[in-house]
C-alpha cells in the first residue's frame, strides 16, 4: 500500500513539473514571438533593400506583398512571399522567397530578386540552410561571394545549357568536394526566374498581404 501510495505521489510530482515546463516554454514563446518577428522582418528589409535599391521604386516594397505556392517551379507546397517594386504605380522588379528541395542536408530556403519583364536576376540570398559546415555552407556570404555570380544573368530558357555548374557544362562555380548543393541552387533559381516569366503580370496584379507583414 505504501509503495502504491509512494508511486502516485512521484507520478503527480512529474506531472507537476510537466505542466509547469509547459507553462514556463508557452511563456517564453509569448514574450519572445514579437522579438523574433521583428528580427525577421529586418533580416528581410536588408535583403530587399540591397537587391532592390531605395531609389528605383517608390511604393512601401516590404508591404507591397503577396503569396504563391507551386511545388513544382518554387520547391515547396508552402506559401512563400513575393515583394513587389513599383515605381508611379508601375511594376519595376520582385523578390520572391523560393526552395531548393534537393540540396546535400534537406532544403535551402532562398530570396531572388529579378527586374520586370525580362527576370534578370538582381541578387540572390539565402535565408535558411543545413549544409554541411566548410563544405556546402559557402552559399552563405559571409564565407564566400559565390551567390555574386548569378547577379545580371538570367537563363534563356527552362533547358538553358548554360545554367548549370560548370561540372554538368554550365556557366556557375561549383565548390570543392560539395558540388550537390551549388547544384541545387543553380537549379532553384533558374525554376525562380521561369516562375516569374510565366506568371509576372499575375504577381503584380494579385492582392492581399503576407501573413508575416500584417
């Protein structure tokens, strides 16, 4: 009996402390979402003001947002934002978040900027990534300028020869021992830019705010 009585009492003391580990990470969560937001929000305003300067548009570019989703061309099922330039009501370029699904250590998510109508591409950036440190990881600027080399060029085509590693014939370095990763982003962004030419007139005419700029 008393060992019966003893077990219930360890087992409302777990509880206890279960709950109040819930309440303690429900809490944390509620005082840091507003601080995380806000981070995010200036990680995605220095990104955009870079890729598209201040001075070729004149509409507020970080609220001027939309949402898309094509698994096939964006990598994702996900709603991903899409920013839009204007300048005198005008469209003037986009940044757009896309996916690479098929890099080394799962997705790497991406930023494009790309000029309206042709899609040159205006910068690229990574926002989010797995792979492997000293390796794959030199798609982050801040170990090399790699993402540099897709500045100004936009493929001819969804078949473009030229818009490949240099591995597979085409025009982009890849990095030593870790060509996967290049790859897949070579890849995303040329599916990015054949996602805007088939859908740019779609992208600055649809409404609507992203969920995270309200």
């Amino acid at each position: 009996m008393m060992m019966f009585s003893a077990a219930r009492k360890n087992g409302l003391i777990l509880g206890i402390f279960a709950l109040a580990c819930t309440a303690l990470l429900a809490g944390t969560h509620e005082l840091t979402k507003d601080r995380i937001a806000e981070q995010k929000e200036a990680q995605r305003l220095k990104i955009l003001n870079a890729m598209i300067p201040k001075a070729s548009h004149d509409n507020d570019l970080y609220h001027d947002c939309t949402e898309v989703s094509d698994p096939a061309l964006l990598g994702t099922k996900d709603p991903l934002a899409v920013f839009r330039a204007r300048k005198n009501g005008k469209p003037v370029a986009l940044a757009m978040e896309t996916v690479a699904p098929d890099g080394y250590s799962g997705a790497i998510s991406l930023m494009v900027g790309m000029s309206y109508p042709d899609g040159t591409v205006l910068g690229v950036e990574v926002l989010e990534h797995k792979e492997t440190p000293g390796l794959g990881d030199k798609i982050e600027r801040r170990k090399s300028s790699w993402l540099d080399e897709f500045t100004g060029k936009s493929p001819t085509g969804p078949s473009d020869p030229a818009w490949a590693v240099k591995k597979d014939g085409g025009q982009f370095d890849q990095f030593t021992g870790a060509t996967i990763t290049p790859r897949a982003v070579v890849k995303a962004v040329g599916r990015t830019v054949e996602y805007f030419r088939q859908n740019k007139d779609a992208l600055f005419a649809a409404t609507g705010q992203c969920g995270g700029t309200q």
